[in-house]
C-alpha cells in the first residue's frame, strides 16, 4: 500500500506537469502569433468571454480577430484608436484586451449622423457600452466626420490606428470627394512616429477594373496603398489572413449579398451562406520615425 507521503509527491508532481503543460502550451499559442503572452493571454480572454454574443462568435472563423490584431503589431499595453466601429464587433475584443494596460478610443461617427445605417450603429453601440461599463467603461469616444470633426485621439499619442471594412465608404458618391484623403491624414496624425495603421476592408482584385465610387462595398489594394502613401505613410505589408477565394466579386447586390447582410434574403441563400463573408485584404502601414 502506497504510504501517504508518497501518495502526495506523486500527487505533486502530477500537478507540476500538469502546469508546466498549460504553460507550455500558452507559451507556444503565444509564439504561433508573434505575440507576447500578456496579449496573447488578454486577446484569448476577450475573444472567449461571455460579453460576446454567439451571433458575433459565430463570425469569429471569417474575421480571424487574433490572427489579424497579431499582424498589425497589437499589445495589450498600446493606444489604439478604432476608427468608425460601428456596432462594435471589433470593440468586444479591444476594449477588454487594452482595458488593464492600455488605451482605446473609439473614433465614432459624429453624434448626429446623417446616414440611417451610422445611427443605428452608433446606437448599438452605446446600448453595448451602457449595458458592460465593466468591459467598455474606459473607452474613450471620438468622432471623425468630414468636414471638422478630425481629432480621433490627442495628435501624435497612438501605437495603432485601425479601421475595419470602412475605407470603402470614403471613395462613395455620398461623401466628399476629398473624404478618403482627410480621413487618412487624420489617422496619420494621431499616430506616433512609427506608429501602425491597420486596415481590412472588401477586396477588389484589379485596380484597373474597380468601381471609382465602391457602389458594390470593394476596394482595391493599389488605391488604398495610394491613399495612404498620399498621406506620408510607408507601406508595411499585408497578409492573406481574410482572404475568402470562394468570394467571386460579381454578386448582385455587392458584398451586402453575402452573410452577415444576406441582402436577398432567402434567394440563393444557401449558396451565399457557403461562400461566406466577403474576400477581405488586410494591410499595414508605419509612420515614418523622421
């Protein structure tokens, strides 16, 4: 019969293995990213926890959250600004990432919007936000809005601007036509020297060919890259993490056709849920150090 004494070094080491493992295991779920642990740790916790609704978890296998936050360069220690996060998909995982160590403001739409689709938004987003003061009560709201409202964070104070499937919108016909530039000058000058700009949106695969306005909600990589070089930024580079090759580019009511929007409703509804949400390019872009 096994003594006590035994029994509880076995019982000990059997523990120390156990986390040695887990600690293992975080360490290389970490790395597989580039990320450090703290962040990796903090992006795991906000992507995984119960703020979040199952209808946006279920998005999480077209958006990549993790892996898309790794290639931009996040920490959880950074200033980040969000620029138009809507409803706040994106913001869910943010602001409890940023909230022991860091800093988010979110750059919303100006507090009276003119568009339908920004007013809802934006009350959305608000009702979250009053809803969890425990995950969003540190944010910090901003606007950006064409003409005047362009201070999305204190000039030269963010690590990270990002903007998640909005550029689009900048180049359509119900916008100045300078929007697009402004706002990339805006983003430009709340970074830091060598600070990061992010941005996913709906990829158009030839520049040549695209819609001048995005009526269809794409945008090509070149002009992008355009816009920003425009503004002083250096391009950094960019990853196929959101890139969906089911996504064939010609559907009849643009990328709202595809899920989540489903803008046809039940025709062809099957057929759009498996293509999934849109092919997506994601980019980077530094701001010079001199």
């Amino acid at each position: 019969m096994m003594s006590n004494r035994r029994a509880d070094s076995l019982a000990v080491q059997l523990v120390t293995v156990m986390l040695l493992q887990a600690l293992s295991a975080v360490t290389a779920n970490a790395a597989e990213y580039g990320l450090d642990q703290a962040t990796s740790a903090a992006l795991d916790s906000a992507i995984g926890g119960e703020h979040r609704s199952a209808a946006n978890r279920a998005r999480d296998k077209y958006r990549h959250p993790k892996q898309t936050l790794a290639f931009f360069g996040f920490r959880s220690d950074m200033t980040v600004v969000e620029i138009w996060p809507g409803g706040g998909w994106y913001t869910e995982i943010l602001a409890p990432a940023l909230k022991e160590n860091g800093t988010l403001y979110a750059a919303q739409y100006s507090v009276n919007p003119p568009r339908a689709y920004q007013r809802r938004y934006f009350g959305e987003f608000l009702t979250k936000a009053g809803k969890a003061p425990d995950v969003y009560g540190d944010v910090i709201i901003t606007a950006l809005d064409f003409p005047h409202e362009l201070e999305i964070a204190p000039r030269g104070t963010a690590d990270l601007v990002l903007t998640f499937r909005n550029a689009h919108n900048w180049v359509g016909q119900s916008y100045p036509k300078v929007a697009a530039q402004v706002a990339f000058k805006a983003m430009y000058d709340a970074l830091q020297p060598g600070g990061v700009l992010g941005i996913v949106d709906h990829r158009w695969p030839d520049a040549d060919d695209e819609d001048p306005g995005s009526a269809n909600g794409y945008i090509s990589e070149k002009r992008l890259i355009a816009f920003a070089e425009q503004a002083g930024f250096e391009f950094a580079g960019h990853s196929d993490v959101n890139r969906n090759p089911r996504d064939t580019h010609d559907h009849p009511e643009g990328v709202w056709t595809l899920p989540p929007t489903l803008a046809l409703g039940d025709d062809d509804r099957d057929r759009y849920l498996a293509v999934g949400e849109s092919d997506r390019l994601t980019i980077k872009f530094v701001k010079p150090t001199d």
